[in-house]
C-alpha cells in the first residue's frame, strides 16, 4: 500500500489554503485512487509518477475555477505544471489521464494509464460498487487506510448544485 508519495504531497502543498476543509479528503482521495492503479496492474516508477501528477490535477479545478465543468481546466493546471518543469514528454500521457478521468466507457486498451486511472477513479467515486475485479476487502482496507473525511458528501453537493444551476447540463465532467 503507497500510504506517503513525495510527488502528490509535494504538487498539493501550494493548494492547502485553496481547498481549504476539503484538503484532507482530496488527498485522501487521491492516495485511494494511486492505490487502486497500482493493484489493477504492475507500474513503472515513471507511470507511477505520470499517474500521480495526473491525480493531483484530476479535480483540482473544482477549486481553482469554482466550478463542476472542471475537467478541461484541470488538465490545463496540469498541462501547465508539466510546461513548469520543462517535461513535454509526459504532458499528453498525463493530459489524456485527466481529460478521460471522468468517461464512462473504456477510454483507452484495458492496460492504458488512462484506462487505469478511469477504473480507480471509479472504484473511488462509488466507494467500491464499480469494482472493475478489484476485491471488496482491499478496497476496504484503503479506505480505512485514507477515509472519506467529506469528499463523496462534496460530490453530492457540487452535483446537486449544478443540477439545480444547470439542468440541461447537470454532470458536465461525464462523457460517453
């Protein structure tokens, strides 16, 4: 189990004022998600570390641009950061992760990092319902390992919301 990453810890820190309340249960989000990759398939340090750029961004601008069509703007925070540290050979890898993060069907082969990422985001996002193989145990165990702390309840209220303030648009980050 990955219960400290230099990386995610590292990426999140300048966003702690940011988030604010919501701090510990996005990165508790975030360590669920990394673990879930990386028991749906062996990975490389350097996917290992494209994925866990990509989760810091995944969300990130559901705070950053206060809104629930954050998918495209997330990317850009991520395609930005990479740009920061000069490293364009993973920004497409790392962007595609983000912009397919949210689809609900296959987004790319089964053992794509993207595709990775999708499953575990949506082990995360319905606490397990969506398994996608992954045994009901262990995923119990990295969620008593990194607990909730409030992010589904904020999912509920950023939906609820936008469903309220858009009804003809109400889950703009899910795509087909």
């Amino acid at each position: 189990m990955i219960v400290f990453s230099e990386t995610i810890e590292t990426l999140l820190k300048p966003y702690t004022e940011l988030l604010g309340k919501d701090f510990d249960g996005y990165k508790n989000h975030l360590y669920r998600v990394i673990n879930f990759c990386h028991l749906q398939s062996p990975l490389s340090p350097e996917d290992s570390g494209k994925l866990e750029i990509a989760a810091v961004f995944h969300d990130l601008a559901i705070w950053t641009n206060h809104t629930a069509d954050y998918v495209l703007p997330s990317e850009e925070l991520a395609r930005r950061y990479l740009t920061s540290i000069d490293c364009p050979e993973w920004t497409e890898d790392v962007c595609r992760i983000v912009r397919e993060h949210h689809k609900i069907t296959a987004a790319d082969s089964p053992d794509s990092l993207t595709e990775i990422f999708r499953k575990a985001d949506w082990v995360d996002v319905t606490y397990g319902i969506r398994s996608f193989g992954l045994e009901k145990p262990i995923i119990q165990k990295i969620y008593r390992a990194f607990p909730d702390m409030g992010f589904h309840p904020l999912l509920v209220r950023i939906i609820r919301s936008q469903i309220f303030r858009h009804p003809f648009n109400p889950l703009p980050m899910f795509k087909w």
